[in-house]
C-alpha cells in the first residue's frame, strides 16, 4: 500500500525521479489494477473538494443580530411600542431587518468561492488501469493512477510526469506565468522552488495546450495545490475598517446611553417627580440617543455609491468594500491581465542587420518578406472567425503573437498558406528546441525554422542582409548575441528564425538532415505589454499615498522590466523572488517588507504572507488578481479586487469587487468615490450625533434645573423626522476637489479623528442650549406651555439648519454655496415643513400637547434655529487660522 500523506506530511516529487516516484506510490507504467484502486479510494476519498459546512439562510440571518447596537435597537423598538409610539417601532425593525437581509446576501455569495473551485476538475480522464486506457470520471482518480493527457485537456489531479511529446501545460491561473509551461521528465533539483518552476509536474485546474504526456497521479482532492488554495478559502470573513469603527462607536454610544439614562431617571425621582412620568423620560432619551437612522443611511450611501461605481466598471460584491477602497494604502497587484494586457505582443525584431521597433515596421515592407514568411508559416495556430474585422486566432500565445504581427504588417496567414503550402515539417521538441516546416514557393521548397536563438545560429552558416544571402562573420555573429542580449535584458522572450531553399523534401525528414546549413533571417522579441493606461493609474495611486505592489508568478526579469516601465519601481533592490522570500523569517520580512514593491516567482502561501505582513504593520491592502492562485490573497486583504474578463470564477468568488473591464485604471475611481463616501458618512454621523446630543443635553440640563422642557412625545418626533432624510442628502454630498491628493486615513483612525469628535461635542451643546435659552425666553415671557412648544420648534428646526453646517468641516458654508446639495435644501423643506406642522394643525398639536404660536414667538424660534450657523462659521474660521499659522 502507499504512504497515506497530507500537506504537512508529502514529499517533493518534482525532486524524485519517475521510477523513485512510481516506486513510492507502489505503482507501475501500466497502472494500477481496479482492486488496489478501490482499497486506495477507500484511503484517500473521492478526488474532489471539501464543500465544508454549509450555513443554511435561517443560520445566517439569526447571526445577523449579534451585534450590540442592533440589540439595542430592537429593546428600543420594543420599549416603543410598549409606550404606544408604534411609528418608531415599525421603523427601527424594518432598517434592522433590511439590514440583516442585506447581510445574508452578501454572505450566501462567498459560498459560491469553493463551488467554482469545484468547476474547474475536468469530468472525465483517460486512466491506464492495469494496462487498458479508460475513460474514468475524475471523482474516482486516485495517487498511483497514470493519466494521459493530449492538447485540450484539463489536469484533473496534481500529477508526476513520466512521459512528454511537446508538452506544454497553461499554470497562468495557478502561477500566474503568461506563457504556457514547457514541460519535461527529468527529476529537478531543491525542494522549496516555487510551483511554475516545478516543470516535471502537472498540477490540477491547469490546461494542456500542445502536445501529449503520460503522468502519475501524485495527489488528489485537497491534497492538491487548487485543495489547498481551497483550505485558505474557508474561515469567516474579515470585519472591514467600517464594521470595526461601527461596532466601537456602538458599545461606546450604548454605554453612554444607559448611564445619562439612568442619572437622568435617578435626577428627576430625587426632585420628586413621578416614576412612570421619569422613566418614560428616561427612555425617549435612550431612543432618541439612539442614531437609529444610521444603519439606514450608511446602507443607503453605500448603495448609491454602489450603482455609480458599476456605471464605471467597478462591481461590489460587499457594500462594505466601497468605504474600504476609501483608505486602501497597498495595492498588491497581479501583473499577468491586471496591470498588462495578457497578451503576448512583438515589440522589436532584429533583421537585415539592424534592431527595429515593432510599431516602425512597416507595411508590406518587401525587404522583411522572408523573415515575415518564417513568422507565419512555421507556425500552427489557427485563424477563427470569416471578416478580418473579427478575425483571431488561437494556439500557443507565442505563436498567436507573432502572426497577429506579421497580418499587422500585411502578411495575412490564410493568403500566404494558399501561396505556399506546408509539404513537410518537423514538430517542435523541447531538447533540440526548434520547430521546422516545409513549404513549397513557385521555384521549389522553402524550409522554414524557428527556436532559440543560441540554438539555431549555431546551425546557420549565412545571414539575410539587403535581400542578398552573405556568410555570417565573427562580427556579425557578435551583432546577432548582442541583439539577442539586448532583447532578454528588457525581459523579451526572443526567437530566432532562419530559412534555406531545397530542391526536395529529404527523404529523412530528421534534424540532422533539414536543421543545417539555413539562412539566418532575423530575431523577434516578445512580452506581454502593460496597459496603456496603467502607468497612469500608478502615478494617480502615488499621488494619492497608496503604495502599487506587483506580486506576479513570472520570471523576475520580465517582472521588473514591466514594473520598471510602470514606474513601480526604480532599481532592481526592490525585487524579490519567491525563493529569496522563502528564506527570509517572518519577523525579519515585518522589518523589510517595505523595501520591496515586486515579487517574482511567488507561489499562494506567498501572496498570503505580503498581505499579512503589511496588515500587520497596520496597512489597509487591497488584492487584485485573476487566477485560481490568487483567491487566498485575495480573501486575506481587506480588500478583494478580481478581474471580470480574464478571471476564474474562484477569483472573483472571493472578491468584494469585480472590475468588469480588467482594467487598473478603474480602480483609481473606486478608490476616489470610496473616499468620497467614507467623508459622506463622517458627515452623516456627525449630523446625527450631534443633533442627539443636542437633545440628550437639552434633557438632561432641564432635568437638573427641574424644567419640564419636553415631552417623551416630543423627543420622539424629532428624532424621527430631522435625522433621516438630512443624513441621507448629505450622503451624496459631492466630492471635495482635493479628495485624490490627500493621504490615505489610518486603519485605526476614530471616526471622531481630525476634530470630528470635539466638532459633535460643541455643536451637541450648542444646540442643546439653544433650545434651552429658546424655553427661558418662553416662559419669561409667555405661558409654559407656548415656552414648551416654542422649545420643541426650535430643537427640530436647529437640527436642519446645522445640516447645512455638516457639508464641511473647514470650508465656509459661503464658499460651499447654499444650493449646491438640492437634495439637502429639499430634505430640509420637506423635514421642516413636518415638524411645523404639528403645531399649526390644530388636530395634531392637540395629540403633540402642544398650542400655536404668535408671529413674535416663530420670530424667537426662527432667529434661535438659525443661530448655530454663525456659531459653526466662526469655529471653523478659528480652526482654519490655526491650520495656516502651524
């Protein structure tokens, strides 16, 4: 029997040799017999990943209620209702229960993560089992079955290569890479080398491209690298910088609510008030202290933040993730689709002597017609599509780049396969490393050969130079390295091409026989190019004090050649390979991480740990990605940016948000409209607690004095009908024009940070005695009861009137202008008009105790209610003056 192994416990195949690893897994070349395959499916279990528990939605809506401030809303619903204020009620439950179903959604989308991780296992493989191929669903695979595998096919279990003809595998998804993997048999030396590197392995989730292979299956279901991407899936999601600062504000509010509560219930009976009289007091305080519109309006702000983000090409899977954007300070980003176009494209050539820039080709340039030839018909991809408008094609990213070049410059593929048919050819191996064909011309046979450069000069002995064929000199020889060498440093990925003319096809179609003698025609540099867009968005990020991180499973010179051209980085001390990572201890990387802005060659486990490591350093990380290799990372981060054209469902699974058009760029305006909403719900929070100061002070000041100012009625009303709509409009608050200059605000920061906390202390008292002066004056000069009333009109028309104030916290409300927010000056109206309503009506001022007031009285409410305009004016011109003397 094989050794049962896990994760913790399993060797390094790519270290073993084919035998050694068949030996290990107690298997043969011709596989094992069904018997054994049972007693090892027994061991090992189906070959498919772990669903793990499924919360059903009664599960995840109760847990929606585990949280202070919600608990405190239902009491207050409830003591409401016993009170017989049943609008309150109705309206506390319906944001709780909103809320609560909002957050179900949200968390029955992250189950999708692990179901796409399911999807990508091909149904069926070809399985040699005691000597006949099968065809076996991929479920019943076990370690010891030997696979095979042709172009076209999905890897269904992580598996040791025995066997290769050309193989080539696609890791892009897994490793991140661009270019399909080459594949080979022998055994590789160093147990820590990062998964793209592991050339003798074929791993699970991955696709072969080109040419066939035989291998052993190694692991199965989560024992594979996609089951152990799918093991960091699982685990509850992180509370966002929001959640955090709610749920702080809320146990601080709840604390301080109960304790005014009580003094002032404790107050009232000390000066023999009645009990009942005192206690319903004491909780229209508690629940008009309560911002129970805040849920509601955060909701609300963040929704509407969501629909403008989605006209932009920025979807949000999690509300949440909006404000977060907003004080992102790392962005660790994929290179392969996310920062480059993934795609691989020409970019220079070297011919007729001299290098040449692909965009300076020109068209139909007769001197390149051989080189242009050798580009597209020593070539197998496959042209898609009737119109060359929506012509493509497909086939090795390599070889799709070169003849999508040489049909840019006029030499269409189809017209020239037409001209000149291909008669004979020699498949690409991977040990000579050349690919050869043999097409016929209107004078005879034309071999055609392309493949590594060092390789195929050395089986040239001339060179094309101004449409003549010249031996190759020392000199020209060195020209030719120095070209290749120039076009590797700039992390091109470089062919060779060469050609000569033949009489006949020779009879033995070898190497040795068609692979000598050519004619050097030339170099082509390849790279999967940036973004045209996306050195913008890097210089808009640096702008804005967020710091871009390229973590990439490419090689560290194509790495650093994109990031250089990005302006990432500067030199090459800011890269760092995962292999170099690997060595480096956990404490050690806490202490350098901030010298290294790409990462090169990094495996999952890696991504995972450069996020952590700037979390722990207190960083806010948003996570871009596409692949399958990038769910864990993108889980990690606080926030999960997946790219919705190029990304796997897994990637986007776990992401708070999907960029639909897998552009970087878009990103800059997720994170300046996510500072824009973060500000609006500063405002938001700001006017409200305020405005419940206000009235918490107001009661709790005219209970000492032994003022019957207001009614428990009376609290109520206008903490319904002053807080929501004002909160709401200053929700959509425009922008301030210097939002994308500012540095990004701490993880740690309070909402009360940067003088919000002290701005909601003295304007909370401000109104608060306001609205007393307002009841002094009344009841010096009127009866108690138009005091009262005048005291209840002042302390729901202040609270609209500072809404006006709460658009800024530096700029003047002149340099704002009155009428720029419409949606405030109708929130203000509409509120305003309510709350006078009551008192003119005389039906409702006689369920409100309230009677109507004379024109001199309105005078005194009016100029009281306007009164907290001057007073914020002149707070933030002190503030402002303090600012400019610092």
């Amino acid at each position: 029997m094989p050794k049962v192994y896990n994760t913790k416990d399993e060797i390094g195949f790519h270290t073993a040799s084919g035998n050694q690893t068949l030996e290990y897994l107690n298997a043969g070349m011709d596989g094992i017999d069904e018997k054994e395959a049972k007693k090892r499916g027994d061991i090992y279990g189906k070959n498919r990943l772990e669903e793990g528990e499924h919360k059903n939605v009664f599960q995840m809506f109760i847990e929606q209620f585990k949280n202070i401030m919600v608990i405190v809303l239902i009491v207050a619903a409830l003591i409401s209702g016993i009170m017989g204020e049943l609008t309150d009620t109705v309206i506390i439950l319906v944001v709780v229960i909103i809320n609560a179903f909002l957050g179900v959604i949200q968390e029955s989308k992250a189950e999708k993560a692990l179901l796409a991780l399911k999807s990508m296992s091909a149904p069926y493989a070809k399985v040699k089992r005691g000597g006949k191929v099968k065809r076996l669903n991929t479920e019943e695979l076990v370690p010891g079955d030997i696979v095979l595998l042709e172009a076209g096919d999905y890897v269904p279990a992580d598996m040791r290569l025995l066997d290769c003809a050309s193989l080539k595998i696609e890791e892009s998804a897994l490793t991140g890479e661009s270019v399909p993997v080459e594949k080979i048999v022998e055994a590789i030396e160093g147990e820590d080398i990062v998964i793209g590197d592991r050339r003798n392995m074929a791993y699970s989730g991955s696709s072969v491209t080109y040419g066939r292979g035989t291998g052993v299956v190694t692991a199965t279901a989560m024992s594979t690298e996609v089951g152990k991407i799918a093991r960091h899936l699982k685990g509850d999601p992180q509370e966002t910088p929001l959640q955090r600062k709610l749920s702080e504000m809320s146990k601080f509010l709840t604390l301080a609510i109960i304790i005014v509560s009580v003094i002032v219930f404790a107050a009232g009976v000390l000066q023999g008030r009645d009990y009942f009289e005192m206690f319903l007091t004491a909780v229209s305080l508690a629940v008009a202290a309560i911002p129970e519109g805040l849920p509601a309006v955060i909701t609300i702000v963040l929704a509407i933040g969501v629909q403008k983000m989605s006209k932009r090409n920025a979807i949000i899977r999690k509300l949440s993730a909006v404000e977060t954007l907003g004080c992102t300070e790392i962005i660790c980003s994929d290179k392969t689709g996310t920062l480059t176009q993934n795609k691989m494209t020409v970019k220079e050539i070297y011919a007729d002597g001299r290098n040449i820039d692909a965009s300076d080709v020109e068209e139909g340039d007769h001197k390149l017609s051989a080189f242009m030839q050798i580009l597209t018909l020593c070539n197998d991809s496959r042209a898609t599509g009737a119109e060359s408008e929506t012509r493509s094609f497909i086939g090795d990213p390599t070889e799709t780049a070169l003849v999508y070049f040489s049909s840019e410059k006029g030499f269409d593929k189809e017209r020239l396969e037409r001209d000149l048919p291909r008669s004979a050819e020699i498949p690409f191996d991977s040990d000579r490393k050349l690919m050869t064909t043999v097409n016929q011309t209107g004078e005879g046979l034309r071999v055609m050969t392309k493949g590594a450069p060092d390789i195929l000069l050395g089986r040239c002995g001339k060179i094309l130079l101004n449409g003549s064929i010249e031996p190759i000199t020392e000199e020209i020889s060195q020209s030719i390295k120095q070209a290749n060498h120039d076009m590797a440093k700039k992390a091109l990925r470089v062919l060779a091409v060469a050609f000569k003319d033949v009489d006949g096809i020779p009879q033995d179609m070898d190497s040795e026989n068609v692979e000598r003698e050519l004619v050097f025609a030339g170099l082509v540099g390849m790279i999967d190019p940036p973004r045209p867009e996306a050195r913008e968005a890097v210089k808009v990020c640096k702008t804005a004090g967020i710091r871009p991180v390229m973590i990439t499973g490419d090689h560290r010179d194509t790495a650093a050649a994109i990031a250089r051209e990005l302006d990432i980085i500067k030199d090459e001390s800011e890269v760092i390979t995962g292999s170099e990572l690997g060595k480096i201890s956990d404490e050690d990387f806490e202490t350098a991480v901030e010298r290294y802005s790409v990462y090169a060659r990094v495996s999952p486990e890696h991504k995972v740990r450069i996020v952590n490591t700037w979390k722990k350093k207190g960083k806010i990380v948003a996570m871009t990605g596409d692949g399958v290799n990038d769910a864990p990372a993108l889980k990690a981060a606080d926030i999960g940016v997946g790219m919705g054209i190029t990304g796997t469902d897994v990637s986007k699974g776990v992401s708070n948000m999907v960029l639909a058009d897998d552009n970087f760029a878009t990103i800059v305006f997720a994170v300046e409209e996510g500072r824009k909403i973060y500000s609006n719900i500063r405002k938001a929070i700001q006017f409200l607690l305020s405005s419940n100061l206000g009235e918490v002070f107001t009661l709790f000041v005219a209970t000492m004095l032994n003022w019957t100012i207001l009614m428990p009625i009376h609290i109520l009303w206008v903490n319904l009908v002053t807080d929501t709509l004002p909160a709401l409009a200053l929700g959509v608050e425009k922008a301030e024009s210097d939002v994308m200059t500012q540095k990004p605000r701490k993880a740690n920061s309070s909402f009360f940070s940067d003088g919000l906390g002290v701005s909601v202390i003295y304007q909370g008292i401000a109104k608060g005695a306001i609205t007393l002066l307002a009841y002094y004056i009344g009841s010096e000069l009127y009866s108690h009861e138009a005091a009262m009333t005048m005291s209840f009109a002042t302390l729901g028309l202040i609270q609209l009137t500072h809404s006006l104030n709460v658009r800024s916290n530096t700029k003047s409300l002149l340099k704002l202008g009155l009428f720029t927010n419409r949606y405030l000056i109708g929130a203000i109206i509409l509120s305003g008009l309510m709350q006078i309503m009551v008192i003119i009506i005389t039906p409702l001022n006689a369920i409100f105790k309230v009677t109507h007031l004379n024109l001199q009285q309105w005078a005194i409410v009016a100029a009281a209610a306007v009164a907290i305009i001057p007073i914020v004016e002149l707070a933030k011109l002190i503030h402002n003056k303090r600012e400019k003397y610092k």
